[in-house]
C-alpha cells in the first residue's frame, strides 16, 4: 500500500462492517454521516484534499502529497464545528467553510468562511459577520492567484433574498475590493470568467429576469436579454476564456433545454446546439483545462456522464470505465492535455461510491477510501428509470428501485419528491429509497407532472394542477407496478416530504382504497398559507406574487379550486394510518401547516402520530434527528405492510 493511503485510514474506515445473517442493515447504514464526504486534487495533480470524519467525530480537512514525499497532514479541524466544503485556489492554498452540525439550524451559530495554506497556516476569517448578509465564495481564479470573489447575499427582514453583492477578496492580506459599484439593482446571480472577473449578471424585479453583460473592456453593465421571471429564457451558464457566453434555451414540442451560446452579434442565443440530451433538459457544467480552455463537458441524463473534447481524457475516461464498469466514473484532471494523474470518484446505484487515484501512464490505481464502508453493495437494491403512459397518455418517467431477490408483489412504497419543480432522482445510491428497500418494500418514484429535468411542457403541465392530476400520476405509477406482478395491490403505502407530503395527503384523500397508510413530513397541508407574507415563512414577495399564482393560481379568481386541494379542508376523508412530521423552526413551510393538520384530524376522531423536532427546519439537519424520524418509519410501515 501506497504510504498516503496508509495515513489516511486514521480518518477512513476502508472494510464494510459484518452484517448479521437475515437482519437488515441498520439505519445507521443510510443515515449516519458518510466517513469520506469529498475530495479534490490540486491545480498540479500534486496534492489531494479531503473531507472526513476525525477521532473526534467531527469533519476535518486533510491534504495528502499523492507522490508520497511528505507526510499527510490535517489542514482544519476544529473542536465545536465540521469542514463542510473546501476549493483549492493554487496548490499551496485552499478555501473552506465550517458549520456545526451537531445541532439544530437556530442553534446552528458557528460557521465561517476562511482561507489557508496547505500546511495549515495562515488560517484567516474572510467573511464578516453581519446581520441580514451571508458571505459565500462564488467565483476563484482559473490558474491560481491571490484572490477569490466573496458574494455578500443581502437580506430583508423578513429574512428573503435581496440582492447578491461581490467582492474580490485578498487572500495575504484580507483586503476587500467591491465589485458592486456599478451592478444592476436586484442582482441574485453572477458569472465569472476563469480569471475571475464578472461578465453576466441575473437580475429579477417587479416580475421579470434580466440577463446583464459587461465584456472585456466594456465601461458598463447593459441588458442583453429578459423574460417573465420563473418562466422560460436564455439561463447562463458560463464564460470561456474568450469571452464567448454559454447557456441553455428550450427547444422541440417537450422543450427540453439544451446548451448553446449568446450570439452578440445577433442579439440572441445561437440556434445552434452544442449538446443536447434527448429526453432530459440539459443539466451540466464545462470543464476547463489548465490553460482555460473547453476540455470538456459534464451532463446528466439518467445519470452524469462527460462528453470529452480533450483527446487524451477521451482514453483515460475509456481505460476507467473499462477498469470499473456498470459505474458512474467522474474523473477530475489536474492536467487534461497531458494526464499524469487523476482523481476518479466512482459509485453505482447499489454503491455510495469510492475514490480512487489513477496514473494513466502506469495503470496504477491506488484507493483512496469508500464513502460508506458499512454499506455491502452485493446487498443493495437495484435503481432503474422507466417511462410509461399516465390515464391521459402523457410520458411519465418512474424510477423504480428494487430490493434484492424481491418476490412478485411485494410490498410498496410510493415515494413523492418534494418541490415540485424540482427533478427527484438521478442514478446513483440514494440513501432514502436503499433504507426503504432495505426491508423488503419496491419502491416507486415517479417524475408526475410538475417536476423539472424532463422538458418545460412536462413541467408546466402540472401548473395549477395540484390536487388532481399531478397525483394522478402517483397513483398511475402505482397501478403500472402492480400490473406488471412487482407488487401487491393491498400493500402499498404513499410517503414524501414538503410537496411529496402534500401529495401524500391528497392521495390518501382521493384514492382512500389505493393506499394502506401514509407518511407526511414539513407538507404543505393548506397552499392558500404559502401566500402569507410574514418572518415564519422564508418566500419573498417576488415568489407570492408571481410564482405562486402561476404554480397554484389566483387567491381570489381560484378560491373554490384552492380550498377543494387544500388537505386541512378534507381531514375527514382521510381513513388511512398517518405519519406525520415537523420542524419546529421551518421557514419553508411553517409549523402552522402541521398544527391545523393534526387539530383537523384529530378533530374528526383520527389522529396521526405526531413527532416534532423543535430546532429543525425543512428537513433533518442532525443526525440524530434523521435517525429517530427513519425508526418511526420503519416501525410504522412494518406495522401496515408486513405480517
């Protein structure tokens, strides 16, 4: 073994634990934190960095000479915090960000964005604390050097998103240089070219998304393009090294998105495609080479896959994929034109993955570590995604993800994504779906009508459709298993969170005899609640007034549609079994939504069983947390579904 790899097992377990014959793997297994959460190598394939969990328990940033000449050392570490992310900036100085995870979002105070040297040196606080502003790096110079750009995301007091300023900030010194002087008001997104200076900007107001273009020698900022805000236009993506501007615009009868460039000369995006993705909008970013030019080009379908312009990544892709089959294998270059080393981040979906370190010149390969050691691949569930026809004949993508030696049908769960204008499943090892699989149940996820990553004419038909059609396609994924043997029409239960908690108290309201039981957590019970403007709830005016109304519809002109696929007005037609679950300090969709739910139905002689977690928000930040609510689930399944 490699000597770096020997020093890394003092953060990474690289054995998978022994399971006990018949019995599932513990919750643990999906739920506790993964030992080995991210690596990166260096801008010279020199050095990789990682975050993994220390003896203390907490994640620390460690640096590791891959060639083996000096030790390894860890970089960051702290007593009452976790590392959370980290970049490289050049190959003697990296960016991170702490937070405590340990606790709960109100209680969740210690945090920071600091920068230091490799060695561990130089540590420095480059943001500042302030009340209503949140400092994050958005923007590092390709090739290194002293800076990186800070965006300072101001809000309002009601907490919402106000604009997003920018500063260059002095990596030896911490000095600041704005670079907001001039900007659009209501800036919320920038894009900078690999040297690190803006040249796009999205600005939104009164209702409408303006795209701003300053080039190189350019006095000033100057409109290039606006649209109706949450509605289709040109959506940047980046800026080469040449100043050419890449973004994707919607195209055909589904209109999916594809990547094209904003031609100045006309005025408009280019009709020609760079990459398209049949089936799927395209999802991805460039790949740049050391010298900032496009070597690549990383995008999603079913899974992520690289498209690689680079002839020598061409062949190293080609050798990894022949060395690992069947896997998604993303592989980071230091060098793509000329590969001496590269990081390779491999994983499946029976596999949280592993990280590997490959010389293509030797065909040396040395393991890094495995993500989740605990996790016996041979013992995980299969994910696939189909296509099948809803009632009304639209395409309706379903991932179905299969227990391993399933019998014919088996018990079910039908999970719903939250959002829901939101993509719920790309391939890979998803720890939800695997826990649910775990003991015994198939389970099904469709993309009904609403969700995003399968052309905008497959989203917007759920527009104003919330209550009936979009659940619909719930029970139409449903009904497709059963007819295909893989599952038991009597055991089957509905289960999501936020958006998916709606539509699982509204399909527990209109298919009473199609589910056994449901469970629900931070659900919208009431969506006529989500135009109230106050603290508890963390949507901005922009959102009520434009956004809601297209999504769910007019307060006034929809009333009677409004109350009829509101859950909390029909408590009493719901007969099944109910989980259900709350943060206390959700800003998403506030405790009232789960308060007048459970008074509702208690009221009417069934109530649910009930679990509030006082310091959580939408969704379970500790551990813990995520622990205990997954118990209850399989408690509660197990007492509806199994014998």
């Amino acid at each position: 073994m490699h000597p770096f790899l020997a020093a890394l097992l003092i953060f990474i377990a690289v054995a998978p634990a022994e399971s006990v014959a018949a019995e599932p793997p513990p919750v643990e297994t999906f739920f506790a934190r993964a030992k080995l959460q991210s690596a990166q190598i260096s801008p010279s394939g020199q050095w990789l960095a990682i975050t993994a969990e220390a003896g203390t328990g907490r994640l620390a940033l460690a640096v590791v000479d891959t060639v083996g000449k000096q030790a390894p050392q860890v970089t960051a570490s702290f007593s009452n915090a976790d590392v959370t992310q980290f970049e490289w900036v050049d190959d003697d100085r990296l960016v991170f960000t702490v937070a405590d995870l340990y606790v709960g979002i109100s209680e969740g105070r210690v945090g920071g964005l600091y920068s230091i040297k490799r060695d561990g040196t130089q540590q420095r606080r480059l943001d500042r604390a302030a009340r209503y502003h949140s400092e994050r790096v958005i923007a590092i110079p390709h090739g290194g050097g002293n800076f990186v750009v800070v965006g300072d995301y101001q809000f309002t007091l009601l907490g919402n998103l106000d604009a997003v300023g920018a500063y260059r900030v002095n990596l030896d010194d911490g000095r600041r240089e704005s670079l907001s002087q001039d900007r659009p008001d209501h800036a919320k997104a920038w894009v900078f070219d690999p040297a690190g200076e803006p040249r796009a900007i999205v600005a939104s107001a009164d209702g409408i998304s303006s795209l701003f273009w300053r080039g190189r020698g350019d006095p000033a900022w100057r409109k290039i393009e606006s649209h109706p805000e949450f509605q289709p236009g040109f959506r940047p993506v980046a800026v080469d090294a040449a100043g050419t501007l890449y973004g994707v615009v919607e195209e055909g009868p589904s209109r999916t998105t594809v990547l094209t460039r904003f031609d100045f000369a006309t005025g408009k995006p280019s009709p020609e495609a760079l990459a398209r993705t049949p089936g799927f909008d395209f999802t991805g970013r460039l790949v740049l080479g050391k010298d900032s030019a496009l070597a690549g080009i990383r995008l999603v379908t079913d899974a992520e896959t690289t498209v690689w312009i680079e002839p020598a990544m061409k062949r190293v892709q080609a050798a990894v994929d022949k060395k690992l089959p069947g896997r998604v294998n993303h592989v980071s270059c230091a060098d793509c034109k000329s590969p001496a080393i590269v990081l390779v981040n491999s994983y499946s979906d029976q596999d949280p993955g592993s990280v590997w370190i490959y010389r293509p010149a030797d065909d040396d390969w040395q393991l890094v570590g495995r993500r989740r050691p605990d996790v016996d691949p041979a013992k995980m569930a299969t994910l696939d995604l189909h296509r099948i026809q809803a009632r009304d004949g639209r395409e309706l993508p379903v991932w179905i993800t299969m227990p391993p030696g399933a019998p014919p049908k088996s018990p079910a769960v039908v999970l719903v994504h939250g959002g829901p204008q939101v993509r719920g499943v790309h391939w890979g090892w998803n720890p939800e779906a695997q826990f649910l699989a775990s003991r015994g149940y198939v389970v099904i996820e469709p993309e009904f009508r609403g969700s995003s990553g399968y052309g905008a004419a497959h989203t917007e038909a759920g527009f104003k459709h919330w209550g009936d059609t979009m659940q619909d396609d719930n029970a139409d994924a449903l009904a497709w298993a059963v007819a295909r043997g893989l599952v038991d029409p009597a055991r089957a239960c509905i289960a999501g969170a936020s958006y998916g908690g709606y539509a699982t108290l509204m399909s527990l309201i209109r298919e009473p005899d199609t589910y056994r039981c449901g469970v629900a957590w931070v659900a919208v019970t009431d969506p006529r609640l989500l135009f109230k403007e106050e603290w508890a709830s963390d949507l901005d005016e922009e959102g009520r007034r434009y956004y809601l109304p297209l999504i769910l519809g007019d307060l006034e002109k929809d009333a009677e549609r409004l109350r009829r696929s509101a859950p909390v007005e029909r408590a009493g037609e719901i007969k099944a079994p109910l989980l259900l679950a709350f943060g206390r300090v959700d800003r998403r969709v506030p405790i009232e939504h789960g308060l007048r739910m459970r008074a509702a139905l208690t009221a009417v002689g069934r109530p649910p069983e009930w679990v509030v977690y006082e310091d959580e928000g939408h969704g379970w930040r500790t551990v813990e947390h995520r622990l205990d609510f997954y118990r209850r689930i399989d408690r509660f399944l197990a007492a509806q579904l199994k014998p």
